[in-house]
C-alpha cells in the first residue's frame, strides 16, 4: 500500500472534518424526516391526503435512498483516511488533486480517468445506439 504524501496532515484534518460535518448533517435530517413522518400519519383522514402522503413518502425513500449511497461513500472516505488511502485515484494510484477533492469529498478517480471512464461510458452509450438504430433499419429492409 502507498502511502499519501499529497495531502499535508492539515489538509486531511480539513477534508476530514468536512466528511465528519457532512455525515452529522444527514444524520440529523434523517432525525429530521423521522419526526415529520410520524406527526403527518397521525393527522391522516381522507384518501386524498393519504395518497398524497403516499407520493410524500416515496420521494423520503428515494431521496433516502441517495443520500446513504452518499452517507456510506462518506464513511468509506473516513475509512480510507485512516488507511492513509484517501486521495488516491483507485484506478491509477495518482494523487487527486486537493482542489477536486474538497469539490468532492468522496472523489475516488483522478481526474483524468474520471474523464477516461466517462468516455468509456459515452462511447458504449453510442455504439449500443447505433446498433439498435441499425437493427432497426435491417427490419425496415426485411420488411
Ligand atoms: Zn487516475
């Protein structure tokens, strides 16, 4: 394992406290939701206010869902630091740049191959399109 000499013993106090601060955040939003939620149920009437609580809890639950996505990326983020890994791109092992990551806290990607692995992304995006548009246009001749 390399160690990471980037980053200043300042600097990772500073990133890390913004994760710390970030994750106490959702933590008390989610504290939050809790209370709301239970309030709102014992006012339920009519079936309208329940379907609309319905939709209301639906977005919670995506919403929910992102943020621990988000939550647990943050934790692994304090994992690393404390593995002294943080910072370094999982792909090619270069530095992140300090500026992307406090852009970013849970940036695992240097730069250069987050753009590499979004190319990536786009290009498949395109051949699976061109594919079906050809397909389509071979059904079109078949016909
Ligand atoms: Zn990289």
């Amino acid at each position: 394992m390399r160690e990471n000499n980037y980053l200043s013993d300042q600097d990772i106090t500073e990133l890390k406290n913004k994760i710390t601060l970030e994750l106490n955040l959702i933590n008390q939003r989610h504290q939050e939701t809790a209370n709301v939620g239970s309030m709102a149920k014992e006012e339920l009437s009519d079936p309208v206010d329940e379907a609309n609580s319905n939709i209301q809890v639906s977005h919670d639950l995506r919403m929910k869902n992102r943020e621990s996505f988000y939550f647990k990326k943050l934790k692994k983020s304090l994992q690393k630091i404390s593995d002294g890994t943080y910072g370094l791109c999982k792909e090619c092992d270069a530095e992140i740049a300090k500026d992307r990551l406090l852009a970013r806290l849970t940036a695992e990607m240097c730069i250069d191959c987050k753009e590499e692995s979004e190319m990536a992304e786009n290009s498949n995006f395109f051949d699976r399109r061109s594919k079906s548009l050809g397909k389509t246009l071979n059904e079109l001749a078949t016909r």
